[in-house]
C-alpha cells in the first residue's frame, strides 16, 4: 500500500535556513532533447512516492478561490474548471496525458463516467497509480498488474507507460488503433521538448470535435535578458523543461496542427500562486533535502526552483493558464 505522511510545517526562518544550507546550483545546459527525457524519467521514477506522500494523489496546482480553500480543495477545483472550460461531456472517452499517479484520470471516471487512459513515461507512477486504483475500488492485484480498464464509478482507468511523444504512433497502430473525445494534459506540456509534434499528433487521435484540454507553465510575453535569468531559467532548469513556451505560443502551435480556439487561454496565475506557497512550506524537511542532496545536482535545484516559482509568480514573469482547443 502506498502511505501518506505528515509534512512538517517550520517557520519562515528556518525554512530560509534550510535552503540556505544548499547551495542553488547552475544551469545545466541541456545537451539533448533525449538526455533530458531520460533526467526527467529518472526524476519521477525517484521522486514520485515522496510526491505522493507530501501532496497527494493530484500532481498538480491548486485553484483556489477562497482564502478557507485547502490544497485538496483547490486541486479538485483545478479539475472543475478545466471541465468548465471545455464543457466536456459526461461519460467521454479521454486519453490523460502525463497522468502522474492518476488523481485526475480516477476522479475523471468516478465522478464524470468517463473512461480514461492515463499515460506517463514513468514506471514507477504507472504502479502507484495502478495500486492506488486497487485499493480505491477494490479490485485487489488484477488492477495492479493488467492493462485492461479498471471500473471505477460510471466509468473505468487504465494506465500505461508511454513516452507523450510517442503517443501518435502507439495509439495508431493496428494493435492499440483508439480515438479519443478528448486529450487532455495538465501540466506536462511544458516537460515535452517537440511540442508541434505534440499538437500533431493530439489532432490525429481526437474524434471529430474532440477537444484538447490544456493546463500549464508560461513564460510571461516579451521578457528581458535580466527577467529570464532571474526567474525562468532558474525554473526550467530545477524543473527539467526545455525552454518555456508564452501562451500565445501555444495557440499559433495549435492552429498550425489545425485546431481551432474553444477556450481562449485564460490566466489563473493569481488563483494558484499559493500552490508554491504551500509546497515551499511542505518541503521544509532537512531529511528531504539530505535526499535530494544525496541524488546529485538535479535534486537540489528542484528544490531550489521552487524559490524562483515563488519569485516568478510575485513578479508576473511566470503565469499559468488553461485554454480549450477543438479539432
């Protein structure tokens, strides 16, 4: 069974005294597109438990709306919104793209009776979120170690260990032939380095009107020099990302693999700021940073960007936004 702890919560001056202990490390520059799929496979594979462990079952930001909202709040908010935005109907057949350990995928069958298939390029989350699926609905070790769809409310999850950039080819082939009503990617674009074959191939696997629904990461428009090395480079390189895309990028991206705007990208950065907020405090654990220290390099810059997500907010260089596009 997969567990949850308690984080601990210290006080602003030791959570600066703990990151001061580590020194932020520089920029790595990425050498090529596959050594850094291969930085992130392992980064998920290491850290997914304790993922789980401080945040929970959705990997995601936060949406929150009141200053009441607690994190699991906000998240499932997130979720609402998404299907707000995108008018999704109950009961469609959606492919979860980077579904992490599967929070969105479960919620999406057991509340909407949608049938999901989630995929992510870490094995170690295709287990998590395989037991974690087991112990919700019950179904003990046949949903653990099958392929096949696990019924969970109305609906059913499957997950599957896939690289997103190899979606197109694995969904359309003879053997795994599938279209879906709806691609949905909540903040895992921004790890993928080819995103125009991304929009590619989302548009080859949507059904006619299908949607692609799109939460993520942006780079503020028309930055300086000074703007990106203080605050996006810091993030894209603790984070693993290429580099960081604008909104407006993803929409001339979409419409050049032929989908149209459903949703004109909305910003939610004031509404999920607090997302890293709460993490900085979470992470505020010196056996944690022991670990990351103990994982090389990539592990304390990790940690270290989530100084930079909190500057980036504050200073309006780092935004986050959902948008809807439509084949």
């Amino acid at each position: 069974m997969v567990t949850q702890s308690s984080a601990p919560q210290p006080t602003l001056s030791s959570t600066e005294e703990l990151s001061e202990k580590y020194e932020t490390p520089a920029p790595l520059a990425i050498t090529s597109f596959s050594a850094l799929k291969d930085r992130i496979r392992q980064h998920y594979e290491i850290c997914s438990d304790y993922y789980y462990s401080l945040w929970g079952e959705h990997i995601h930001h936060g949406y929150y709306l009141l200053p009441s909202d607690t994190k699991e709040v906000a998240q499932i908010q997130l979720i609402e919104l998404l299907l707000e935005q995108s008018a999704l109907p109950p009961g469609s057949n959606i492919l979860d793209v980077g579904c992490g350990i599967g929070g969105t995928s479960r919620y999406l069958a057991k509340n909407k009776g949608c049938k999901v298939t989630g995929i992510t390029i870490s094995g170690r989350q295709v287990e998590i979120a395989k037991k974690l699926t087991a112990e919700e609905t019950g179904s003990g070790q046949a949903a653990v170690e099958g392929t096949e769809f696990v019924k969970l409310g109305d609906g059913g999850v499957r997950f599957v260990e896939l690289d997103a950039e190899k979606m197109g080819d694995f969904f359309g082939s003879a053997t795994n032939k599938t279209t879906f009503d709806c691609v949905w990617i909540s903040e895992a674009m921004s790890h993928l380095p080819d995103k125009n074959l991304f929009f590619r191939n989302a548009a080859s696997l949507l059904n006619p009107v299908g949607k692609l629904v799109v939460a993520d990461w942006f780079k503020a428009e028309d930055l300086t020099d000074a703007q990106m090395d203080a605050d996006i480079k810091p993030i894209e390189d603790g984070m693993l990302l290429p580099p960081l895309c604008s909104q407006t990028d993803y929409v001339q991206m979409a419409e050049k693999a032929g989908l149209g705007v459903f949703k004109k990208p909305f910003d939610i950065s004031k509404n999920v700021s607090k997302t890293w907020d709460i993490s900085w405090s979470l992470v505020q654990s010196p056996s944690l940073w022991a670990f990351a220290f103990a994982q090389g390099r990539d592990g304390i810059a990790f940690l270290q960007s989530f100084r930079a997500m909190r500057r980036g907010y504050a200073n309006g260089t780092f935004r986050y936004a959902v948008m809807v596009f439509q084949k």
